[in-house]
C-alpha cells in the first residue's frame, strides 16, 4: 500500500492503544512502510520482525536490512521465520546456522528477543523440538475453532502452550479469523488467505482465541479488517458457544488452511 495508507493504518493502533507491532522481511514492504512512521512512534512499541534465512550470514545481513528498512537500532523481537520443515530446522539451528546470527545481534544489542515462527498441523510438535534445542523467547502458530478440531495437532498445541507457561515463554497465535483458502477469483485479495468477513462471525473468532489465558492474538494482514477486529479485542471477551461456532463453520463454509500433506505449507 502507499505510505499515507500504511500511515492511516497504523494511526488506528494508537486509537485502539496497540504497542506491539509484528512485521517480517518477507511481507513485500511492510518494513519500509512501518519505518518512517516508527521513527516518529519507536519509544511507544514493542517492534517484532522476522527473517526467513537459514544460515549465519544470510540471517546477519537480514537483520541489518530489517533495521534499516524499520528506521530503527533495535528490535525487540526477532524471529526465525516458519521454521517447519526439516532440513532447514536443522541448518538454523546448528552450528553457522541463523540462530547464530540473532544471538550475536542480541549480545550486541540489536535484538532484544529470539522467536521461532511457523504455519501448518505439524508446527506446534515442531515448535517443541525447537524449544528442546534452544531457549526461545516466544513462539507463533496458528490457532482457531477449526485448527483446534484436529485432534492430533490440538493434543501438541496444548502440549506447546504447557511448556510455555512453565518457561514463561509468550505464545502468539495467527489465523483466528481465517476463512478458507481462496477458490477461484474472489475479487481483491489483501492476505493469502480468504478471511471471516461476517461482522458476527469475525467477532466470534477473536473472542474465542482471546478467551484463552495466556495466549495473545496477531491480527490479519488485511488491513481493510483491522477496525473491526480491535473493535473485537476491546469488547468484553466471552468465548463463544462450540454450538454458536460449528454453525459458523456451517454457515460460512469454514475449513482449515493446513491439512496433511499439499495444504501443510503455503
């Protein structure tokens, strides 16, 4: 979007009294929208980033991009960027990996917290193998009426979210109003996803993620809903009837971004 746009939109945070801003190096712009507006902002927010490299000098130079683009000299929160599938957990993690990279930023005091971030059913067990090798200070997965519904994937969830209250690890949860994928040509398209555009419905899906304790909740990346989900966050939260959701389910034809297999990743 242009600046004065990204402007407005984040104008609306400080409305709403929001001081935690989560971008990435991967969202298009993001960081070079977010950054002159921060300058003016920094002292008022807790400012999160991520990097989708794997090695030490590809994750180094990210974070140097990162502060660059966001017109700051540090972040509060740096993340790995969907750590999921094997082989790329394996080289983040280990010797020369990116990991080694953010550690050397923090010490320096470029970065104040490490996080792991990830998509899909398997992330929330693989977010455990990731706490097992290093001391994250968050973690990020996507959490719904209909993710929570696959059984295996709500048994780890639950397992994650145990571990990170013992560890005083915060969990950030995505996706709490996700619709389904996109089928077929739905008009503009402001995230990868089809969101909860039913004013019901997407308060619902708010209030049910919220209503846990212990969690936060990361908004959509379309913009166009933002309003409308702080307006959400700042009513009384009550979690919804699982009645009152499955008919939401119903009704709007709800389905899980990530399944097994081809719809695991995006």
């Amino acid at each position: 979007m242009r600046q004065e746009r990204a402007d407005a939109v984040l104008d609306m945070l400080l409305e709403f009294g929001v001081n935690h801003i989560d971008t990435a190096a991967d969202y298009g712009e993001s960081e070079s929208r977010v950054g002159p507006w921060m300058k003016r902002h920094r002292g008022d927010f807790f400012l999160a980033t991520k990097t989708h490299a794997r090695d030490y000098a590809g994750a180094r130079d990210s974070i140097h991009r990162s502060l660059d683009r966001l017109q700051t000299d540090r972040l509060d929160l740096l993340q790995l960027h969907n750590l999921v599938e094997p082989d790329e957990w394996e080289q983040a993690l280990s010797a020369g990996g990116a990991v080694e990279a953010v550690v050397e930023a923090r010490e320096a005091g470029l970065v104040r917290f490490i996080g792991v971030t990830g998509h899909g059913t398997r992330i929330a067990a693989v977010h455990l193998r990731s706490l097992e090798r290093f001391a994250f200070d968050s973690i990020l997965l996507p959490y719904n009426f209909t993710m929570m519904a696959n059984p295996t994937y709500a048994a780890d969830f639950e397992q994650v979210c145990a571990v990170a209250a013992e560890r005083d690890i915060a969990v950030q949860t995505i996706k709490s109003i996700a619709r389904r994928r996109w089928q077929g040509d739905e008009g503009r398209r402001f995230s990868w996803y089809e969101p909860i555009r039913d004013s019901e419905a997407l308060r619902r899906g708010v209030h049910w993620a919220l209503s846990r304790p212990g969690i936060f909740l990361n908004t959509s990346s379309d913009a166009t809903l933002l309003r409308e989900i702080l307006e959400a966050a700042a009513s009384a939260v009550e979690e919804p009837e699982a009645q009152v959701m499955e008919q939401d389910v119903s009704r709007l034809e709800i389905t899980p971004l990530f399944e097994a297999g081809e719809l695991e990743t995006i």
